[in-house]
C-alpha cells in the first residue's frame, strides 16, 4: 500500500484566498483524521471522520474551515478565507480501528502570506 | 480540559548516551498512551501502551507506563545519530468522542 497521500505537499497563498488540501487515506481504514502542527501549539487534531461521517469537529479553528469525505477514499480540508495565522504543516492519518496506530501521510506544509 | 506534558523539551547528547523522556498526562476516559518519532516530515509509530507496568521494546527502545502516577517514560539506550527527531506523546482517549491528545514532543539531538 502507498501509505495516506496528501496534496499538494507545499502550498503558498495569499491572505484571503481559498485553500483546499487533500487526502487520500490507507484503503480499508474507516477512520481519518486531520491534524495541524505550529511550533506555539504543537500537533492538534482538527476534525476526524468514520466511515465518512464527521464526528468530532471540536477542533476546528472557526467557520473558515471546513472538511469533508465524499467517499472512504478521499477528503479534503477547506480554509476559506485563509489567513497567515493559518500557516502549518496540516497532517492527514488514518487508521482501522479507534484504538490502532495512526498511520500520517506526509503533510502539507501551508504558508499564507 | 486534556492535556499531554511531555519534558525536557529538548535534549543533546553524545553517540552511546541513554536516554529518557518523560510524558505525563490528564486524559478523560483514557484508553492508551501512544509515542511516535518524528523526524522531518510525518510521525511514525513506535508503542502503543494500555497496561501499567509492562514494558514494550523495539530494538535499543523501550518505553512503558503508569497509570497510577499517569505518566509513561520512552528510553532509548546507545543512541545514534539517527535517533535525532522529536519524539512525541499522545493519550487516546474512548467513548463518544474518541482522540489522541498529542504533547509538544522532545526534540532529542545526538551529536557523533
């Protein structure tokens, strides 16, 4: 297996524009995480999905974000006006159970100006 | 609120040294205690700790936990250079809303 795949791997924007990242997850893991890591806060989780469906939202920074999982193989993370405290390394992980090891895709480094 | 304290914050030793970080944790409903590497990109997965007292070894690593005291301890003994990562912390939690709770890490430098 290739492991959980993120894109883009480095994405540089603008204050105000929307950004979008993506996450293909390990086939057969029914739970996904998104996760945002900064020097000040560390690795936060963000929103987790099972099989598909939104379960814990509470760490979303506000309504700026948005995630969703139209399928078991592939979500996306939305920050819609973005802005240069969004700036972090936003990880994806999946794994088969709750309680198993998360497997972390590679990150996407995110930096708004 | 959840949290997961780990100490020092960062550490530099010599090739051949041991190690040991500490992670302490308040966690509700507290399932595990999990201790990933990482380097310069993702985390990996090293333990994942559910009993008190036994210990888990993965080649010169070896880490185990106490659920009394809530803290759990990562050694690494005769490191190398390639053991320089952060090392990071997290508590799983269980029931409705299930999570990892990670620490900031211990960024761990082994110098030749």
């Amino acid at each position: 297996d290739a492991g959980v795949i993120q894109s883009p791997r480095h994405e540089v924007t603008e204050m105000g524009q929307e950004v979008t990242l993506r996450c293909k997850p390990i086939s057969g893991h029914d739970y996904l995480f998104w996760y945002r890591q900064t020097m000040m806060r560390g690795l936060e989780l963000l929103i987790y999905f099972n099989n598909n469906v939104p379960i814990d939202d509470s760490g979303m920074p506000e309504d700026r974000f948005s995630a969703k999982m139209p399928n078991a193989s592939f979500s996306t993370l939305k920050i819609q006006p973005s802005e240069p405290r969004d700036s972090a390394v936003y990880f994806c992980a999946s794994t088969e159970q709750l309680a198993g090891t998360q497997y972390f895709g590679p990150g996407t480094r995110l930096t708004v100006l | 609120e959840d949290k997961v304290v780990q100490s020092p914050l960062s550490l530099v030793v010599h090739e051949g040294d041991t190690v040991t970080l500490n992670c302490s944790y308040e966690v509700t409903n507290f399932r595990s205690l999990l201790w990933y590497k990482q380097e310069k990109k993702a985390p990996t997965f090293l333990f994942m700790l559910t009993s008190s007292g036994i210990e888990k070894k993965s080649g010169r690593l070896s880490s185990i936990l106490d659920k009394k005291e809530l803290f759990s301890i990562l050694n690494i003994t005769a490191t190398q250079t390639g053991d320089s990562a952060v090392y990071l912390c997290a508590g799983a939690t269980q029931g409705g809303s299930e999570k990892l709770v990670f620490g900031k890490g211990t960024k761990l430098t082994v110098n030749p």
